[in-house]
C-alpha cells in the first residue's frame, strides 16, 4: 500500500480524498405565494463518512411571472431543514418577466451522516418556479 506521511493509507481513505458529485432535477411546478417552499424532486441526499466533509453546491431555479403582480422573488438551498445564505434573488419589474436565477454555497458538514440538500423557493403572487427546470449539483469532499 501507498505511504502518505509515515501512514499507510486505506482503501477507504483514498475513496474519501476523491469528490463525490450528486444531483437532481425538480419537478412540478411552486405558485406563488409562498415562503421557502420545496421544490419537488430538486433534493439531493447522501450520507458522509466523516465529519468535516465538504461541500460545494450550485443551484438553479427557473421563475417566470404569470399575470400583472411583480416583485423581487427569493430562492434558497436548505441543508438539513435550515435555509443557507446568501440569497438567490430576481427582480420582475414588468408583469410577463421570466429567468434562471443561480446560486452557489460551500460549507463544512459537522457530523457525519445523511445530509439532506433541496431547493427552497418564496414565490409572490403570480409567480411560478418552473421544477423541472430548476437543478442543484452537490459535490462532496470527505477527510482523511
């Protein structure tokens, strides 16, 4: 086996240097309004083997407006039930706007586990995140 610093290494410790990537696409449709509400099938859940993994996670949300109310509207990633920041925001200044707002987080999981990564979205009146074009791409990256 390999010598790493005096140590030898595990099997298991070098699947843990590699990055897992994990993704997901939504489904149906979030009308407005709402507040941090899931968009079906846009989830991503794994389970680490260590604490202190990381993770990198891109998201993307699809909104349009469906009649005359507009305003700004509020997208989010939820890691274990909690909402992240920083906000994915889009402005609809006119009543037939549409867009794919897109986020990226990064963070350190405490504990090891399963991790549950989903899409949230606050839609107001007369907006519609659009799930089957909304995706998320989580990439993890255990310690040794």
């Amino acid at each position: 086996m390999p010598v790493w610093a005096g140590q030898i290494i595990t099997v298991g410790q070098i699947n843990r240097i590699q990055p897992v990537t994990y993704s997901a696409v939504g489904s149906g449709t979030v009308t407005g309004p709402q507040t941090n509400a899931d968009v079906p099938s846009a989830t991503v859940t794994l389970t680490t083997l260590t604490a202190g993994a990381t993770y990198k996670a891109w998201c993307t949300w699809d909104v349009n407006v469906t009649a005359g109310a507009t305003g700004t509207w509020l997208g989010r990633m939820a890691l274990d039930g909690t909402g992240q920041s920083p906000l994915a925001t889009m402005s609809h200044p006119t009543s037939t706007g549409r867009g794919t707002p897109t986020q990226t987080y990064h963070g350190t999981l405490a504990a090891a586990g399963s991790h549950t990564f989903k899409l949230i979205a606050s839609p107001m009146t007369s907006q519609v995140v659009q799930g089957v074009n909304c995706s998320i791409v989580v990439e993890i990256t255990e310690v040794v």
